[in-house]
C-alpha cells in the first residue's frame, strides 16, 4: 500500500536527470529501482479501437477465463473508429505476454455497440459493463444504451435497461460485499447518477431497487468527444460518499449518504473546479485515499497539458499530475487495486489504443 505518498511522484521518478551524482541509501540496497510495467494493445482482431473502461479483476473471482490480477478493457469504437459501435471487452494479465494491435484476448463480444466506461467486477464472478450507442457515430442517432451482465465463461445472463435510471450508462463503480452490492452509474444522457442495490447468487445478478442519488449535471452533444456529462465515480465506503466527475461541469463533486440516501442530492459538494481540471472523465481512488482524474480535454484544453491524469486530494488540494500522451484526448479509463503486492495500476491511452499496467510501491 501506499504509505502518504502521491502516486504521480513514484511514475515521474524516471523524470530524473541524467548524470546526477545521488548517494545510495542502503536500506534498498537489492531492491530495483525501475517500477515493473506492462504495455500491450488494446486492439483484437475485429479492429475495435478507442478503449473506455478499465476493471481489475477482483480476488477470489472464481474463473475460468479471468484471474484475479487480470485486467478488462471495453472499446468504444468499432474499426471505422466512428464513436459508439465498439463491442469487445478485451482481456489482458499483466504477468502474461503483451498484445500487438490486432491480437488483443476477447473475453466478450456484445451485440449492444458503444461499450462505455461504465465496467466493472464482482468478486462473485460476474462482470458488469454499460454502453451508450449510436448507429453513424453522430450525437444525432446516440441511443439510451443499457447495462450487461457476464458471468465467469464470458456469456450474457442479463441486460438491464430504464429510461430513466438507466439513461447512458457511462461510468460505474461497485461496493461489493459478496452476496449483495451498490452499483453506482452515472448517466451521461439525464445528467444523473443512479444507485442500483443488487443481490448475487451463483446464476446471475439481480436488480432490488433503484435510486437517482445525483442530478444536475450538465449534460450534452460535443463534436469531438460525442457527449459530455457525469462520468468517474469513486466510491468511499468508511465514509459514504460517492464522488462524481462531471466533465461537461469540469468539476469534481462529493454525495453524501451515497449508499443510504433515498433521494437526489443536487450534484452534491463541488470539492474542485477548473483547472488542472480539464474535462475530467474516469476517477478513482490512489491507494493512499487521493483521487485520480482522467483528463479528456474537451474543457479548458491546453496543448501544453495533454491528456494528464491529475491527483486530489478529497479535501479538493491538488497534489500531482502526469501526461499519458505527448497529444490530446488520450487520457480515458483508469483503475486501482488499493491492496495486494502485484500489479496494481492501470491507465489505457486512447491515443495509441494501448493499457499500461504498473505495479507502484512506495519507499
């Protein structure tokens, strides 16, 4: 774990000069320096392109296609590259062979197009991803989407769709306690976040309730980036609070009574806006309790701040950032395991369809 230390100091540690005369502290003496690190394309056969969600796979997921450690990737865009048409979720293990484009491992393919950031596990073994469709790519034909549910062999058990609860399924973040769990999903065409309250069982994953526990955030078309609204949500379990990245608002705000609440919060405690806020989009916890923002760039872009993933504190203090890519638009989905000793960051780069997959530690 990450012991008070901002996790964008140990990634930039290669920023080190050259030739710097540094003295040896003993106490690593042995250890290694470069931070161990995984590379591979996010592109499989059919050419999907513009990865969205990133998803470890949890421990004590039973199999047998994934492994704990593994990490999932959903494509946005089919080969065309026209945004929502995508349908893989591809798969890679860190501890395996890198993927050269066009040979990315298919975990599923789903007849539902535009697979969104909205992706993730549960440890039961099943994974859940949503989508937000569109037939030309155009903001004109996008579709409400819905959210899948696959289980462990890769096979559809259910789809749950609602016009109102479930209206673009564009990110997600998961409580998980074995035979139940909180869903939360922002919804990138109401401007709302909506918690579902789910049951688990061997077979599949059941919908009990569904609540609208944020609203108001601003929500629209956008001719680079297709549509703009909610989208990261981190999710505080000690404290119940859900926190949500609205990029059109390019903002980051805190909901109270997140897993308790029976009503809407209007868009809750904005912690932080503006800059280095650029059209924050993905958001998760660092495993010393920051949050970490995907910038996308379609607010306030900067060419001289491409594509970062920034570092907050939850009391709204900045701490550090990093460029993903020397352009713009490649920062998207990202991913922590805030315990375990292997591999446990993950950051895709829309720009060149690739994941890199760190394992940090701190000293």
């Amino acid at each position: 774990m990450f012991v008070k230390q901002s996790i964008m100091g140990f990634i930039s540690i290669v920023a080190l000069g050259a030739g710097l005369s540094l003295p040896v502290d003993t106490a690593y003496a042995g250890q290694g320096f470069i931070p161990r690190l995984r590379n591979t394309s996010t592109i499989p056969s059919n050419g999907d392109l513009n990865p969205y969600g990133v998803a470890f796979v949890p421990a004590n997921f039973p199999g047998p296609l994934l492994a704990p450690g593994d990490v999932l990737v959903s494509n946005f865009n089919a080969s065309s590259n026209l945004q929502g048409t995508g349908t893989t979720l591809i798969q890679f293990s860190p501890e395996g062979p890198i993927a050269a484009p066009g040979s990315a491992t298919v975990f599923f393919t789903s007849s539902l197009t535009g697979l969104s950031t909205a992706l993730g596990c549960l440890q039961a073994g099943f994974v859940l991803v949503g989508n937000v469709p569109t037939t030309n790519g155009q903001y004109s034909t996008i579709g409400q989407g819905a959210v899948q549910v696959i289980d462990s062999n890769g096979y559809l058990v259910a789809t749950w769709t609602d016009p109102v609860f479930l209206d673009g399924p564009w990110d997600m973040a998961i409580d998980d306690h074995g035979s139940w769990a909180y869903v939360f999903v922002s919804n990138v065409l109401n401007g709302s976040v909506t918690r579902l309250d789910v049951t688990v069982d061997s077979q599949t994953v059941s919908v009990q309730s569904k609540t609208t526990i944020a609203s108001g955030y601003t929500h629209e078309g956008n001719a680079a980036a297709l549509v703009l609204g909610p989208t990261g949500l981190a999710y505080d379990a000690y404290t119940d609070t859900l926190y949500v990245a609205s990029t059109a608002d390019n903002a980051i705000y805190a909901v109270p009574q997140a897993g308790t609440r029976t009503s809407t919060d209007y868009r809750g405690t904005e912690i932080m806006a503006s800059a280095p806020l650029r059209g924050p989009l993905a958001l998760r916890f660092a495993p010393n309790g920051d949050l970490l923002a995907a910038n996308g760039d379609a607010v306030l872009s900067n060419p001289k701040y491409p594509s970062e993933i920034v570092e907050i504190s939850t009391a709204g203090k900045f701490v550090s950032k990093y460029n993903v890519d020397a352009s713009e638009g490649g920062a998207f989905g990202l991913d922590t395991i805030l315990t375990g000793g292997g591999f446990n960051y993950a950051v895709i780069d829309d720009v060149t369809n690739s994941l890199s997959v760190y394992h940090l530690t701190a000293h």
